[in-house]
C-alpha cells in the first residue's frame, strides 16, 4: 500500500467537519476504492469513518453509519444522504486538511 496517498487519504477525512460527508472518491481521486481499503485497515478508533459514503449518498456500512450520521445532524431522503446539502467536495478537502 502506499503510505504516502494512505496518509493523504486518512488526513483529508478527519478533515471533514462533524454534520458533514464527503466521498471515498473525494478522499482519493480516481482511485475510491484505494480510499476504502485505507479506511478498512485503519484501527484508529477516533477516525471519523461514518462520514465518508458513496457518490450516491449511499452508505457501505448500513444502519451502523446512519446512526452515527444522524446523530451529527447529517440529513437523508430516504436511505441516502442529501449529498447536495452536505457533501465536502476534494477541492475543499485538500484546503480544510492543510
């Protein structure tokens, strides 16, 4: 793995400010997937996982993130977050993280 875009990626998503989202593919550009396998290996129990969904608002870990979700105020209709409302794009992310 590399550990360098591995930091890149844990960093901007600590970045993301409670009651907000952002994508796996806003973590690492072009590689989501790369984003999901850092957030799967990393054993800190203080990295805010939950707000990191799917492009759709769709969420991988279920009711387990929605809960956490909500209760930062996070809005959904239905079973997706309102991605409009509350999604940090990358661009923001690069200049929230430093």
């Amino acid at each position: 793995m590399d550990l360098e875009r591995a930091e890149l990626v844990l960093r901007r998503l600590r970045a993301v400010p409670e009651g907000f989202v952002t994508t796996y593919g806003d973590l690492c550009p072009g590689a989501p997937r790369f984003a999901g396998q850092v957030l799967a290996a990393c054993e800190d129990p203080d990295l805010p996982w939950q707000r990191a969904v799917r492009a759709d608002g769709s969420l991988a870990k279920g009711e387990r993130q929605r809960a956490l979700l909500e209760r930062e105020g996070v809005p959904f209709a239905g079973t997706r977050v309102r991605m409009e409302l509350v999604r940090v794009p990358a661009e923001a992310l690069d200049e929230l993280a430093g």
